[in-house]
C-alpha cells in the first residue's frame, strides 16, 4: 500500500448550506462548487495538487444520509485545540476533548451540524 492512501473523501450531509457554513467558519476557508448533476450538490474543500493529503467534498445527495459514521476523516491542524474551539460556536459538538496519541500528535473528535463525526489531528 502507498503511504498516503486516501486521495479523497466526501462528507454527506442533509443541509449543504448550513453544513458549508459550519466548514468554512471552523477551518476559516472558502468551500467551492463543484460540476455535479441535478441530484447532487457538492462543494469541494481547498485543494492543490502537488502537495501531500487529500482533499475532499460535501455531498449533499437524495438517499444518502448523513451520520453514521461510516468513514471517519481527520483534518490536518497547526494545534487541533484551535479548530476545536471553533465547533460549539458554530453549531457543532466536541466529542472527544484534545488528546496525545503520544509521538503521533493530538487528537479531537467533534461532530457537525449535520451529525457526521470527524478528527482534527496535530502534532502540537
């Protein structure tokens, strides 16, 4: 397996307003449209192409739901606890305060307005 698997991820959501809202207030950026067909919505996260991760979309998709958490996708973050802090206030939920995963950095788990878990990783 490559290091770096993953190349993309999509967040389904119910309410891609308030979900884009939510987004682009706790990690301060723009979300943008992407070409989708008339069932589908998607706005895309920041992304350039010749650097390391991956970027991503919300989905906003008939009879695809949000929640569950089948896929759990963690943002990269100068110090977690910043974005952290950024949830509650806009609408979101800390699940799992900032904790050490010892040499490998800190973690958050939070949830978002649309129910879906996600991680903010750091190394501070």
């Amino acid at each position: 397996m490559k290091a770096n698997p993953v190349g993309w991820f999509e967040i389904y959501v119910q309410d891609i307003a308030r979900a884009q809202k939510f987004y682009e207030a706790v990690f301060q950026g723009e979300l943008s449209q992407l070409v989708a067909d008339d069932q589908m919505t998607m706005l895309s996260f920041p992304m350039e192409m010749n650097v390391n991760g991956a970027s991503g979309a919300l989905v906003q998709m008939q009879g695809a739901p949000s929640g569950g958490n089948s896929v759990l996708v963690y943002f990269s973050c100068g110090d977690c606890a910043v974005e952290a802090a950024r949830v509650p206030a806009n609408g979101g939920k800390i699940f799992k305060e900032k904790t050490s995963i010892g040499e490998y950095g800190f973690i958050v788990l939070a949830l978002d307005t649309e129910g879906n878990m996600f991680g903010l990783h750091s190394m501070a």
